[in-house]
C-alpha cells in the first residue's frame, strides 16, 4: 500500500517484461507500518458501518497469508516472501481486532 509515488525524473510505460519491487525495510519498521495502517482501515470500515466476526477475525488472517505465500507464489523469495506474507497476516488480524475493538468502544459510549 502505497500513499503516493515520487519518481525523480522521466517516467514511461513498461510494454512487457518484470517489475521488481524490493522492500528495503526492517521487521520493525514493517510492523511498525501494518500497526499503522490496520489501524486507517479499521476506522475506514467503522465509518462504512462494517461489523466485526468471529469468523473474519480468525479466518482473514490464515487466508491472507495463503493468497500472497501460495497464490501469489511469494514462497519463491524464501525467508523473505515468508516473512512479507507473515506480516500481511499480522496486517490482517490487527485490522479486524481493531474493528471489533472500536466497536466495543462505540457500544459503551
């Protein structure tokens, strides 16, 4: 997820062919940034009135992980696809933790 692209120079249309994107970021500064941004999504679906479940918060997670460690084949970059796919399942249950927290919040107030 990115909040906007600053490209210094010219820009064109990659035709065919493999974009490589490397993450050069620490475990820390990763988690740092799921913490972040599950915590705008979650208010995001607050604000569209979405409810938390039990089954979305146990299963969003384990699913997420597999569509980007299998489907998305990120096994293939060994430790580093396992730990980026570990990551968006942390991304993952924080966001829907979050919305069942907010919620409980909203219920009491």
């Amino acid at each position: 997820m990115h909040e906007s692209i600053h490209v210094p120079g010219e820009t064109d249309t990659i035709e065919e062919g493999l974009l490589l994107h490397r993450r050069e970021i620490s475990v820390e500064e990763d988690l740092a940034r799921a913490n972040t941004y599950s915590s705008l999504k979650a208010v995001t679906l607050v604000e569209r009135g979405k409810k938390p479940g039990l089954v979305r918060l146990v299963l969003s997670p384990f699913g997420n992980f597999l569509k980007f460690y299998l489907a998305k084949r990120y096994f293939l970059c060994g430790r580093h696809g396992f730990v980026y796919s570990m990551s968006v399942m942390i991304y993952s249950f924080a966001t829907e933790a979050k919305l069942y927290e907010a919620l409980q919040q909203n219920d009491k107030a």
